[in-house]
C-alpha cells in the first residue's frame, strides 16, 4: 500500500547547511554542557548510599541541605527526584559506617525538620571501588563498540563510509550525553546500556 505520492520530491541535499548548522550547534551546546555543567553520575559510578525520599508536600531542599550539613553531612548531594514531593540524597562512603546506619540516621534527621509525612522509598549502597571499575568498564565498552563497528563497515564497505558512520555515532553519543548534562539528569547503567543500544 503506498503512503507517499509518487511525485513527491524533498530536496535533502538543498537543506543540507541549514542541517549541518543545526547539528554543529547541538554538538557546541552539547560539549559546553559537559565541560561546565558535567554529568551527574548515578551511584552505580561515584560509590556511596543513595537514598529516597517521598514527602507529603513539595520538598523544601534548601531546607534539608541546611539540616544535614548542621549534622554532620556537608558533603550531601540533595537534589529533586521526579516530582516536587521526591528528594534524592546521595552521601560519600565513609570508613566504619554501615549503609543503613547512615540511612536511618539522615531519614530521621529529615523526618524531624518537615512538616508533613515523610516516606523511606529506598537505600541503595556501591562501595567506590565498584564504582570506579564500572566507570571505566562502561568508557572501555563504548570504544570497543565504536572500533568495532569502524573496522567492520570498513571491511564490508569502504573506510570513507567507516569513518563517516563513526563519526556520526560520536555525534548521536555527544548529543545524548550532553543533553542529560544540560538537565542534570542522573546518568546510571540504564542509561549506559542505552547509550550503548545508540551506538549499536
């Protein structure tokens, strides 16, 4: 069944520096994102205890921030976590502490200075060099996969067409990763796993 007339005519190649334009601003935007901004690594990479946090109402961050640096826990990271009512706090490893130690210690810490119910949604911990090695196994399989894929299109097809295919997966790759740099989003092994599914 055709779904497109026969005389239909786009001229791609007419529109080709207004799209390459576009594209090199993307990779500009993506690039500053990723050198000043930077990713927010997940806990999977950094190491740590990662916990959730749900509130009855919108979550006062400043306000968290403030209690856990008076108690001990300047190095927090607290941020937003899908809505306004869910907070994510993420606390470097430290010698001697037990995950849940920590975890119970900083939820009641929470629970105290909000004003209405809050909800533990989870505990997650990674020791850091766990993280380190996922860090730089998840770099490893991402040049893998572009070496890969160049020396196959090389020798199935041409190196021009090798080169060209690389390139535009380094592309896709630095548009993605740039924009979860530009929103802060928390880059984890789901995400890597997709990152890996672009290149693949």
């Amino acid at each position: 069944m055709r779904t497109l007339s026969s005389s239909l005519n786009i001229d791609f190649m007419g529109k080709r520096k207004l799209a390459m334009a576009f594209s090199i601003a993307l990779v500009v935007v993506a690039l500053a994102s990723l050198a000043i901004r930077g990713l927010v690594f997940g806990i999977d990479f950094t190491g740590g205890t990662l916990i959730e946090v749900g509130y009855s109402q919108d979550a006062d961050l400043e306000k968290a921030r403030q209690v856990l640096a008076e108690n001990g826990f300047a190095e927090a990271q607290v941020q937003q976590f899908g809505t306004p009512r869910d907070m994510l706090i993420r606390l470097a490893p430290r010698e001697g502490v037990k995950s849940s130690e920590l975890s119970d210690k900083v939820f009641g810490l929470l629970s105290k200075q909000a004003d209405g119910k809050v909800e533990l949604r989870r505990v997650e911990f990674v020791g850091p060099q766990v993280g380190d090695e996922l860090t730089e196994d998840g770099a490893l399989a991402v040049l893998v996969s572009l070496i890969a894929i160049l020396m196959y299109v090389a020798v199935r097809f041409e190196w021009r067409f090798a080169v060209g295919s690389v390139i535009a997966l380094v592309h896709d790759v630095t548009i993605t990763l740039g924009f979860f740099a530009l929103f802060q989003l928390e880059f984890d092994l789901t995400v890597l796993a997709a990152v890996l599914a672009v290149i693949g």
